[in-house]
C-alpha cells in the first residue's frame, strides 16, 4: 500500500491539533513569534504546535515553549479554543491556547527554520499581522484582565 501525501484534497485532509500558549512577562508584554511556514506564514503567532500523540494539551505547550524558544514556563489557565479553518492553504486545525508563566529562562529562536523572529510586545503595540490563533488567545486574555480588575474594585 501507497501512502498519499497530504495533497489538499478533501478525502487526504485531516483536522489537526496545534497548541498555544501566550506567555506573558512582569511588564505584561506578550511574546509572539514570526511564522516562515503556512498556516499564515507571515504572521505572528504564539508559541506553539503540533500536538503528539497521547501528549496531553498542557504538556505539549510546555513542551514546544523549551523547543522553540527555550523557556520553561507552567500553565496558569485555558483561555480559548480557535477553530483555525483555513481553506485557501488546505489547513484545518483545532488550536486551544493557555496562558503561561515563565519560570526559568531567556526568549531565543530555537527553530530558525520555522521562526524569523522571537520579540516581545506590549498589549497596546502589537503587530497588525497577527495569527488567528494569536489575535483570539489575546483577546481572551484582555477579557480575563477585565474581569479581574473589575472584581478586584468591587
């Protein structure tokens, strides 16, 4: 038996887990990396990726941290699930995004081949040409800072 190559076409396509996580430092920026390859090459995304296989979610998130950019980090909480359809580059995946705290460690590109670039950012200067995934996972951490205040001046 032939093994066919992901081609696109709808019997070949798989839906795909890829997990992120937003790590946030002390001076509430956020560190997002600049994606070579598709989905959305171009654009800056979170740290994150392919889930393996019996991997849990929170494990894989630590897992690509170290991998891609060196940091050992802890997962604080879940902050959405993206349904990242991407049709025009035959992508489907299933993204959900953790929050995470660095523990240990200096941000660096580890996968050049993957990553242009690793920077951190202030929530009120982010890059337009944020990921799906990243633009989601942000907004729901803004959502969650909200509410945090809001409960703390009551």
């Amino acid at each position: 038996m032939t093994s066919v190559p992901n081609s696109g076409t709808a019997a070949s396509c798989h839906p795909r887990v890829g997990v992120g996580v937003l790590l946030v430092d002390e001076h509430g920026r956020v560190l997002l990396t600049l994606r070579k390859l598709p989905p959305e090459a171009g654009c800056w995304s979170l740290v994150g990726g392919k889930l393996d296989y019996l991997e849990t979610l929170q494990e894989c998130a630590v897992r690509e941290a170290r991998e891609e950019v060196s940091l050992h980090v802890s997962i604080e909480a879940l902050l959405c699930v993206t349904d990242h359809l991407l049709p025009q580059e035959s992508q489907h995946w299933v993204s959900p995004a953790y929050l995470g705290r660095v523990l240990r460690g200096e941000a660096n590109n580890c996968e050049p081949q993957k990553t242009s670039q690793v920077s951190w950012f202030a929530i009120a200067d982010l890059p337009v040409n944020l990921t799906m995934t990243a633009r989601n996972a942000i907004e729901a951490y803004k959502r969650q800072q909200k509410r945090t205040t809001l409960g703390a001046a009551r």
